[in-house]
C-alpha cells in the first residue's frame, strides 16, 4: 500500500497499513510512551484529531475515550492519513 502521512507533534512520520502505528514512529523518532504493546496497559494512549483509526485500536476504552478519539497506537494499523496528538486528561461528563 501506499505510504500514509501521520502528523504527529508538528513533525510528518511515514508510516504502512502493515505495521503498527507505534513501532513505525517510534522508530522514526517519535518517542511515544509505550509498555506492553498489545493494548492491554493503555501507557500509548494518544488522540485522532483528524482520520480515522480501527475500532480494534479502541478495544478497552470507555465510551468518553472513544468519543474523544482516543485509540492504542500499539495495536492500531493505520489505513488513511492522521493528524494524532498525545493524550490528554479527559474533561469532565
């Protein structure tokens, strides 16, 4: 596939649908905090500000985080481009 733009911390990362969003820009030099990498600790926890991400990058997370756009970059093969931000403390219900 073609490769896919992510924006992530004012910088361009290339990334592929074949390989998870984590590994590939950390390997760019994204530096995205990360422990388990299957989803499970929730430490990579970042948001979707534009595109969309699989709803299999969401398992686990509450209504709130996925409405927000909250998703696990770990598990998360992306299939169009993104603009991505780091988590942030969720607002208030």
């Amino acid at each position: 596939m073609s490769d896919i733009k992510v924006q992530y911390k004012e910088k361009t990362y290339t990334c592929d649908s074949n390989r998870t969003l984590l590994f590939t820009m950390n390997e760019q030099g994204a530096m995205i905090p990360h422990s388990c990498q299957q989803g499970l600790c929730q430490s990579c926890l970042t948001q979707v500000v534009k595109g969309k991400v699989s709803e299999t990058s969401q398992v686990g997370l509450s209504d709130k985080q996925k409405e927000q756009g909250y998703f696990l970059p770990c598990v998360c093969k992306p299939q169009e481009d993104l603009i991505l931000e780091p988590a942030r403390k969720l607002s208030p219900t």
